[in-house]
C-alpha cells in the first residue's frame, strides 16, 4: 500500500474514453505513474488537479511493486496556474519535467528532486509574473518609486528580470544533474589531475592535452568551475543571490547544453540497457 504524499503532474495521457494516465513526481516514492478513474468525466472528485505541474496532496492505491496504482485522492496545494498562462514559462518547465523523466529511475524515492522542482516551478512562476508586470508597465513595477522610473531605467529592469528568469534552469539543470549522478567533472583533469580548462562532453569531465583523444569539447572560462559548484551547492533558499555577469549566465547555458546534449543523451542510452548513472 502507497498511501498518501505529495505529487507534482509531470505529464498525463488518456487512457481510453475517460480515464487518464498520470506521470507523478512524488515527495516520498519518486516518479511514479499512476491510474485515474474518470477524471474526464464532470463532476470528477479530482476537480482540475491533474493538469500538468500542479501540486496536490495525493493517495496511491497499489502494492509498493505496482506499476500502475489508482489515485483515490488529490487536493491542491499549489495550483501554478499562472505559470500554465505563459508560453514561455509552460516550455520551461515542460524541459524541467522531462529532464526528470529522462534522468531519475522510476520509484527510486528522491526528495531532493522534489523540493528542487517545486523551487525551479515557484521561481519561475514569480519571476514571468514580474517580468509580465515591467513589460505592460514599461519597468515602474520595479522600480521602488513608480512616477521616477525612466524609460532607460525600464530596459535595465526589463533585461535584468529576464536574465534571472533565465538563470532559473541553469540553477535547476546543474542541480538536477548532481542529484542523479551525471555532475560534470570539473576539478583539472580527469585522468592525471593536471590543469585543463578543455571540457570533452563524451568523457563528462575535463582532461588535459596529454591524456584527451579525439571528440568534441568546449573551452571553458576560468570562472565556470566554481559557479558551478556554488550553484550544485548552495542552499535553494539563497541561490538567487547569485548573480553571474551576462557573459559567464551564456556560457554557463551553454557549457550545460553541451553536456547534456553530447554526453548524458549518450550515457542515458546505455543506462537504459542497466548501467546506471556513475554514482
Ligand atoms: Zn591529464
């Protein structure tokens, strides 16, 4: 018997005329997938709560083992119906959502994930909800004193909002990645320990000119190594105090594209044929 936790709606299908699959990350037991009767149906007991991204306290019905348990109940404690309104934001955490699908085995419990997606999924709610209000009001939401806010202060605010929103997936990513056992390695090289500044995707770590072979990499900057580790570490509730430079937030986005794209795609692949994650 499951019983009750917390779920965030990673994704759902329908499942014959009024019924619909869910695919849940839960507070206690990991991603799960489970079975709701008739939730299409009106007047369901479930009301709006399974669309994607909402947060509810759930009961799974099932043995531990089952692959498929029935949702019996489901009350919602955040609804981010505000974040489902922005395009933008609905792509994001769509990427956050399958990111998680792809890289956390299902039903191995992971409440770090949890509290790292209802983090991403807030922030990111109020952050387009501010960028929304400096855009219909040209930057005096901002601005502590709306009648002195003037048009180049607006295009600051404007730009400044955008790239925190922005910083909020590569703060997600980086995380994501260490709590799954797929964190670049970034102290010297991986082999011999000498110093490299040269990323080689395929290998997830950086190697120095003695010891690489062929393969794709990327130089990286001094600086990325220790934004990196300080956003893997610091504690959520302080991170957005962590302001990089616009240059080092594009190769930081950058660095993770890569690293996702031409090493754990590959990895991932292999781990399906039971590998596992490195750690
Ligand atoms: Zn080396």
């Amino acid at each position: 018997m499951l019983g009750r936790t917390e779920g965030i709606v990673l994704r759902s299908r329908p499942f014959g005329e009024a019924d619909l699959i869910l695919e849940y990350l839960t507070r206690d037991f990991g991603v799960r997938s489970a079975f709701a009767k008739s939730p299409r149906k009106i007047k369901s007991r479930f009301g709006g709560s399974l669309e994607p991204f909402i947060h509810s306290r759930i009961s799974l019905l099932g043995r531990e083992d089952a692959s498929l348990p029935k949702l019996t109940q489901s009350d919602i404690m955040t609804s981010f119906q505000p974040l489902r309104e922005d395009i933008k934001a609905l792509l994001q955490a769509t990427e956050f959502a399958e990111l998680i699908l792809k890289l956390l085995p299902e039903r191995e419990p992971a409440p770090r994930v949890f509290e790292l997606l209802l983090w991403a999924l807030s922030t990111l709610q109020s952050m387009t909800m501010l960028h929304g209000m400096i855009m219909s009001t040209g930057g005096a939401a901002a601005g502590a004193n709306a009648s002195g806010v003037t048009a180049p202060a607006a295009v600051k605010n404007e730009r400044e909002t955008r790239e925190r929103w922005q910083f909020i997936p590569a703060v997600f990513k980086a995380r994501l990645l260490s709590l799954t056992g797929y964190a670049p390695s970034l102290r010297g090289c991986a082999r011999c320990g000498a110093g490299s500044r040269v990323f080689y995707p395929r290998e997830g770590a950086l190697l120095c000119g003695a010891c690489a072979r062929s393969g794709p990499s990327l130089e990286i900057s001094a600086a990325l190594p220790g934004i990196y580790r300080n956003l893997s570490e610091w504690p959520l509730e302080k991170i957005m105090r962590i302001r990089p430079s616009s240059g080092l937030l594009a190769e930081l986005k950058k660095f993770i594209h890569v690293h996702l794209a031409e090493g754990i795609a590959v990895t991932v692949k292999s781990a399906k044929f039971g590998h596992g994650p490195a750690e």
